[in-house]
C-alpha cells in the first residue's frame, strides 16, 4: 500500500476536524447565547456583534489544520526528518505523527471551549427554564428496525466469532483474549451509550435543529457501534493469520472518524419564520418555552 493513501486519509481527518466542523459549529456559538437568556441577548446586542465577528477561535484552526498537512506532506516528500526515529516505516510515521498532531489540536480546541463555557456561564445570567414532565424516548422512535436488526446481528456475529476461532484453537493465547476483551469492552461500552442517547434532555442543540438532531445523534452512536465489528475483525483475521494488519485498523479508525464528522456536517438548523433571522427566532422560542 503506498504511503500516499495514507497522507490522503490523514489530510482528509485534519481538514474536516480542523476546518469544516469549526466552520459549520461556528453559526451556532449566537444561538447558545439566545438559547440560554433571550433577554440578556436582546439587551447586549453590540456584545453579542462582537462576538458573532470574531474570527480568532476559526483562524487559530485553519492555521493547525495548514500546518499539520503541511508537516505530513513534508515527511511524505521526505523533506522533513522524521520525529518518532528513522527505523521505523513510513507509513508509521505518518500514523504516529498524525495521532500527535490531532491529539494536541484537540486539547487546544478543548480548552477554547472550556474558556467559552466560563465565560458564558460568568456574563450570561441562566434564563428561568420550563419545568415539564418528558416523554420517554427509546432509539425505536427515531431509527428504522433494519439499522437497530442489522447493528444488533452483527455485534452478535463479531462476538461470536471470537469466541469460535479461540474455541476451535485457530487462534488462542493470553493476547488473543486481551483483543477479546478489549472490543467485548467496547461494544458494551457502546451499547450503554446507545441505551441513554435517546433519553438524554433536551438542549438548545434540539431547539436549534429540532428532532432532527436526535435522530442524527442516534444515527451517529449506532454507527460507532459498528467500530468494535469491522477493527475487530481485522484484529481477529490478524491473530488467526499471523499478518501485520496495524495499519490497515488503524485507517479504518480514521475512516470512522471521518464518516462521524460528515454527519455532524449534514445538520442544519430549522429555517426560521419568514421576516425574522434565525436568531431572533431561537430567542423568541427559547422565551416562549420559559
């Protein structure tokens, strides 16, 4: 496998972390003001300008998400001398470089966000909030049989297999059961999550989106369902084949992960009643909910 598959996929994962989601999560950062005060938002409008203008948090992003290509392409092109040691691969390099550089883009992108969130919570004093009884929601009301059947039957199937292939002797030993565990781990893990996504409460994300985001956000658990499946069973075939199949688990971790920020991409906001902009509307249903 040439290595510039693996440069794609990595670009491909900056480029949508670093510079589609920040870009499409940004129309939402006026919408949490309106959703948690209408009247704090109405009465600070040159506050809220200010702050719909600023550009530093995107910038700051498109600027890592440059660098980060640009370093990847450089060791790609063998211009740059490797950081993690000249004995190993190239394309483990790029693996290794590309999890630092991810890694480390998101701990800044956290702490952006823990910054927004205290600021929030210090100037925008939290609105009264309605206080209803919810309906029960379970993932039947928001997914197809087909995709609850289909996740369902294959996490039986892959959990299955392991247990079969150690059983039958064609692959065995401490390590093989530590994999065993690990994505028996993982599916319960994800299992749980699914199991409580549908019963979360209602946030300003729903008000903003409406059952669409419910939906999308099951969507997105049940596909992450199917991770502990398909690495898993690479992981499997490369204990019972002796194959070093590392890299190919690891881009279609990648992979995953792309896939899960093309479905963050797809949301789009209810459109507002005509003659308002979307705001306004947030804030006069989030004043009417109160």
């Amino acid at each position: 496998m040439s290595e510039w598959i693996d440069f794609a996929v990595y670009a491909t994962l900056l480029v949508l972390i670093f510079v589609f989601v920040p870009r499409h999560g940004r129309q939402f950062t006026v919408p949490m003001i309106a959703d948690r005060n209408p009247e704090w938002f109405a009465d600070q409008r040159d506050t809220v300008v200010r702050i719909e203008r600023s550009r530093w948090f995107l910038n700051a992003c498109y600027g890592w998400a440059a660098v980060s290509v640009v370093v990847l392409l450089g060791v790609a092109l063998d211009l740059i001398v490797p950081p993690f040691g000249a004995e190993s691969p190239k394309w483990e390099v790029l693996k290794d470089l590309n999890s630092t550089l991810v890694i480390v883009g998101t701990l800044g992108w956290g702490a952006c966000s823990l910054m927004w969130f205290r600021w929030l919570a210090t100037h925008v004093p939290l609105a009264e909030t309605r206080r209803a009884t919810l309906k029960p929601r379970v993932a039947s009301d928001y997914l197809a049989p087909s995709w609850r059947i289909g996740v369902e039957a294959l996490t039986v199937l892959h959990l299955g297999a392991w247990v079969v292939v150690g059983a039958l002797g064609w692959a065995g030993g401490a390590k093989f059961w530590w994999s065993f565990a690990f994505f028996a781990g993982m599916t319960v893990l994800f299992a749980v999550i699914a199991h409580f996504v549908p019963r979360r409460r209602p946030d300003y994300l729903d008000r903003m989106f409406g059952e669409a985001y419910r939906q999308g956000e099951i969507k997105a658990v049940y596909f992450m369902r199917l991770w502990p499946v398909a690495v898993g069973a690479i992981v499997m075939i490369e204990h019972m084949t002796g194959l070093d199949l590392a890299r190919a688990a690891h881009l279609s971790i990648v992979l995953f992960v792309c896939a899960l920020a093309l479905m963050v991409l797809r949301l789009r906001p209810i459109v507002p009643p005509s003659g308002t902009t979307r705001y306004d509307a947030l804030a006069g249903a989030r004043r009417s909910a109160a």
